[in-house]
C-alpha cells in the first residue's frame, strides 16, 4: 500500500515541479506580491516626489491668506522635490465669486493641463470656515489634505489672534499626550515557581500583524488555486479515461492520498524556497544593498528586520502546520466536487460553496484581528472549515493555551480523517461514473457502498 501511495506522490509531485509553470510561479508570485502590497504605494511616493511644478490658481479674498500660504509651502516636504519647490501657488484678484466667465477660463486651463487646480478662499472664512478646492482629480487625498490643514491652521491663528490668544501658547497647551502601547505576554519560563512576563512595543507588534497578514493571505490563496489544482486533475483523469486504467493497480483512496500529498509537497517546495531566499536575504542585506550603492537600512527598519528574525520562526511553524492541515481538508473536497462532476463548468458550480468556506474566514479575519479573544473568534475559530486561517490568526496575534492548540489541531486531524473516509467513498464511485451529473440522493447512496 505504501509504496503505491508514494508512487503516487512521487507522480504528482515530480510532474509539476518540472513544468515551467511551477518555475514561473516561484519567479512571478513574490513580484504579484509586491505589486499588488508595495508598488501603489511606492508608486504614491514617487509621484509626489516627481520634479514637475505643478501650478495652483489662488483666489483669496481676505488678502491675508495667501501670503502666509507662500512661507507654510516651503515647510511641508510633500511640495517639495530635492530640497526644491514643486508646487507653485498663483494669486489672482479676487472676483471669483459668481464670476462664470473666469471659472469657465479656469475650467479650460485644467482640461489642458495647463494648472493642477485652483483654490476659492471666500472672504466669510473665518466664520463659515469654508474653503473651495477645485481640480480634475480630487482622489490625491494626501496633497488636499496637506492644502486642508495648511489653510486651516492659518485661519485657525487668525480666529486665536482676533480673540487675543498667541497661536503658539494655545497649541502648547492643546498639544496631545503621547500615548504609547505596549503587548504584554507570557513567557513560557517559569522563575522560583511563576510565569515570568514580557512587554512587547508597539512597534514589534504591528510588524507581527503585518508577517500575519501576508502569511495568512499566503495560506488562502494557494489553498485556493492548489485545491483547485487537484479538482482539475481528478477531472481530467476522469473525462480522458485514464482513471480507469490507474485504478486498476490502485485502490481510489490510495491514488486520492497520493494525489493530495503530492500537490501539497509541491507547495511546501515552493515555501521553502521562498523562505530560504528571504533568509538568505536577511542575513546579507547590507551587502546586498551595497551592491544598489545604498550604504546601510534607516534605522527604523533595522527594528523591522530584528522583529522578523526573532519572531519569523514560530510564525512560520504554525503557519505550516495550518497550512498542510487546512490544504488536505480543502484538497479532499475539491477531489470529490472533480469526481462527481463531468465537465469543468459543472465542477466550478460544484465548488463555489467551498470557494465560499475560504473567502468568508477571510473576510472575517479583519474583523477579528480587533478582538481576537472574543467568544465569537474563539468558537470560529474552532470550526475545522475556518480553522486553518481564524486560528492561525489568533496564534500570531494573541496566543491562546497551548492546550487550546492542541485541542484545535486534534479536531482538525480528526475532521481530514473523517473527510477522507466519508469523501473516499463518494470519489471511489465518482470517478467510475459518467454521463448525468449524480443528485444528491445518488451521492447518499455512494456512501453506504
């Protein structure tokens, strides 16, 4: 029997390492990663840091906005470009309000690309507290936003002064706590009898959640695309006929065990990979920085670098154990949605439900990340269908009781054995069967055969 399985396995296995798709994805996956996580926001930063002078019409009818507007520009880095203004502010008279014809002049200055935008500072602002910004984008949130915060503390100085307060002794006395969190956790040492504590920083836990999201987003997606790997290789060799001639020399249960551990490895393959590179790059990132002429990481994101060395390996073990249990139980229901099914479009109908059983835990996740000791994360957390990334997520983020853990990973064991049971019933007679699609009471008969 086992050596069988492991002829199965080794099938899988070596089929798709050698293919260049597999090639290609240890290439283009880490480069989806970072498009899709870090290019939007370096793309941001780039493009307010471009050298373009970008030209802002100014209407300000209180005459006494404008100028002070000049002096907060060359204050704030996000106008500038290599110590140099980028931003030019115009003044223009004051006839704006209600003037149709120079809004239409101004509207045609924007289609051409000739100013950026332009700015009505009406003369009641300092009661209304209304100012008007008008522009072909208003989505770049971060410049209208440095534009709202500079008009307002220059209105805001205004009001204070009029009332006979200094602007600088106001803000001192309204300046904010500085209000620092801290993750308390428990050490598993004990010292002369007792549990010994550890506080962690704020820092240390937000790299934390960020490692959380990326392992957990890794975690859903391939058990997405690599189930539904096996669910298409269960229904090729059905619809080609070539399962006919497999089992054979095979029990059904033993090609399906083989199949899953097989597609399985070949993931584990790819993590490891990827895991080696990122090691291999932790270590040796200083050289490797060299190489780019950049002398040596700010020192913010050394602290960074430090975290994910102490904290990445019990991350990573957790992450393979959820992984490999959370990919059987997923890889088993998309086997039997191929074998009961005749044609691609029927298996996609089939396996949307279980499509639907890793986006809801997913989407969920957000959410929980805020209470990750609730009772509904806990009891969600529990379902062996949610399990692989609620409490993957709970682990990374707030460790429950080691023996909670255990007792999850039981459940989860005990619920892939049953599966396959249960589930290699139903793909021992589907794969044999072709024609009309099986109804639910056909299915119930399978699996008393």
């Amino acid at each position: 029997m086992l050596r069988k399985v492991l002829t199965v396995i080794k099938r899988e296995y070596i089929t798709r390492v050698k293919t260049k798709g597999f090639v290609a994805s240890i290439l283009l996956m880490p480069v989806m990663m970072f498009i899709v996580m870090v290019l939007p926001s370096l793309m941001m930063t780039l493009q307010h840091k471009s050298d373009e002078i970008k030209t802002f019409i100014v209407f300000d009818e209180t005459g006494e906005i404008f100028s002070k507007m000049q002096e907060a520009l060359d204050d704030n880095p996000l106008f500038q470009h290599k110590g140099e203004r980028v931003y030019r502010l115009i003044e223009k008279p004051s006839d704006f309000s209600g003037n149709i014809e120079t809004k239409e002049k101004l509207n045609q200055q924007l289609e051409a690309k000739e100013i950026h935008g332009y700015i009505e500072i009406p003369q009641d602002v300092f009661e209304r507290l209304e100012v008007n910004y008008y522009a072909k984008n208003i989505t770049n949130f971060e410049v209208q936003g440095a534009f709202r915060g500079m008009i307002s503390r220059i209105v805001t100085n205004k009001r204070l002064k009029d009332k006979g307060y200094a602007a600088h002794e106001v803000r001192n006395l309204m300046r904010r706590i500085r209000f620092t969190e801290y993750v308390v956790t428990a050490e598993t040492e004990k010292t002369e009898g007792e549990k010994t504590s550890k506080v962690e920083s704020q820092e240390t836990a937000m790299v934390k959640l960020g490692l959380t999201y990326v392992l957990t987003f890794s975690l859903y997606l391939f058990t997405l695309l690599y189930g539904a790997s096996v669910m298409r290789s269960v229904l090729e060799e059905k619809t080609t006929r070539i399962v006919e001639v497999i089992i054979s020399s095979i029990q059904p249960y033993q090609l399906l065990l083989g199949k899953i551990i097989g597609v399985c490895l070949v993931c584990l393959t790819m993590f490891l990979i990827w895991g080696g590179c990122a090691v291999l790059l932790l270590i040796n990132i200083n050289p490797i920085l060299g190489l780019f002429g950049i002398q040596e990481l700010p020192p913010a994101l050394f602290g960074v670098t430090d975290i994910i060395k102490s904290t990445g390996a019990s991350a990573f073990l957790y992450f393979l154990i959820y992984f490999v249990s959370g990919f059987f139980l997923f890889s088993t229901l998309y086997a039997v949605a191929g074998a009961v099914c005749n044609s691609e479009e029927e298996a996609q109908q089939i396996a949307t439900p279980i499509v639907m059983t890793l986006i809801i835990p997913f989407m969920l996740m957000f959410g929980l990340f805020r209470a990750p000791d609730s009772t509904l994360t806990i009891v969600l957390s529990h379902i062996p269908l949610f399990s692989p990334l609620i409490m993957f997520m709970r682990i990374s983020v707030l460790t429950p009781p080691l023996w909670e853990i255990l007792l999850n990973l039981t459940v989860m064991i005990a619920t892939i054995l049953g599966a396959i049971l249960v589930m290699g019933k139903i793909y021992k007679t589907g794969i044999l069967m072709y024609g009309k699609r099986p109804t639910i009471g056909e299915v119930w008969k399978w699996l008393r055969y």
